[in-house]
C-alpha cells in the first residue's frame, strides 16, 4: 500500500465520521434533518431578499459543507485525481463554518472543559482546528507532490481544434 493509498483511506474514514458527528448524531430522524435543510434554505432566501447576501452565502455554506463530505469520502475512497483538489476547496468552507476535520479533536476539546464565548472560540481554533487543517493541507501536498496526476494530451485539451469528422 502506497503513502496515497494510507492518506486517501485515512481522510475517507475521517470524512465518514464527519458525516456521523455533523449529520447523523444531531438529528433524530431523517425528518429533522430535511426539515433542517429546508428551514436555511427559506433562511438563506430570506437573507437574499432582505438584501444580505454575505449571510445567505454563508447559510449556504453552512448547509451543504457536511453534504459534500459525502462526495469528499467517496473521492478518498475511489482514489480518484480529483479528490485533492476537492478536499483543498472544502478546507476554505470547513474554516468558514468552523468545522474540523478530524472529529477525535473535537472530542478532546469536550473533555478539556473550554469555556464558552470569544475565549472557547479561540482557544477551540487554535488548539483543535488549525492542527487538524495544517495536518490534511499538509498530508494531501505532500501527496500532491509525491504522486503527480499524469494526464495524456486529449485529456488536458490541447488538441485543439479536434479532428474533423470525413
């Protein structure tokens, strides 16, 4: 098994347990997490038609990052090019929402007892999310780097115009 392979498995498995930690575990049924969903849509158009579109941006955000973890898992899972590029772009929302990637650090951030408000905000973002993301940035590079994406000339275009049909 190859430094990809082990970096892939290991950020799969961390994104399925993102998807238990922000989508199954706080909601009860299927129910509650469509009506949730439906709910910050309406928000999120409220906040377009009030003429704050940053908060609608951000409602939008905040919904469909734990929904792309779902795509990012099975980019991990399937090995495929695209699933660094991926996971690269959903670092910039997972900092926007305040959500981690590794899960187990959350966890030890519940035991440590960190108070609440600005304090527990940035000692939870100091202390848990940023090691967290400098260890995926840093791993999915290093992977980057060590295993280039090799692609053939049809596939990046550049034959271009393409061969006219006789």
């Amino acid at each position: 098994m190859t430094a990809k392979e082990k970096v892939f498995y290991f950020w799969g498995v961390m994104d399925v347990i993102c998807i238990y930690y922000y989508i199954i575990k706080p909601f009860s049924s299927v129910w509650d997490l469509v009506s949730s969903v439906v709910g910050g849509l309406f928000l999120a158009l409220y906040f377009m038609i009030d003429g704050k579109g940053w908060m609608a941006l951000y409602v939008l955000i905040f919904i469909f990052t734990p929904v792309s973890l779902f795509f990012s898992a099975w980019f991990f899972f399937k090995k495929r090019d695209h699933a660094i590029r991926f996971a690269l772009t959903q670092e910039v929302f997972r900092f926007i929402t305040v959500r981690c990637s590794i899960p187990f650090f959350l966890w030890l951030l519940v035991k440590a007892d960190i108070p609440d408000g600005y304090l527990g905000l940035s000692m939870s973002l100091v202390m848990v999310m940023l090691p967290a993301e400098i260890l995926k940035i840093g791993s999915l590079m290093y992977v980057a780097k060590k295993y280039p994406v090799k692609r053939d000339a049809d596939e990046r275009h550049e034959k271009w115009p393409p061969d006219p049909i006789d």
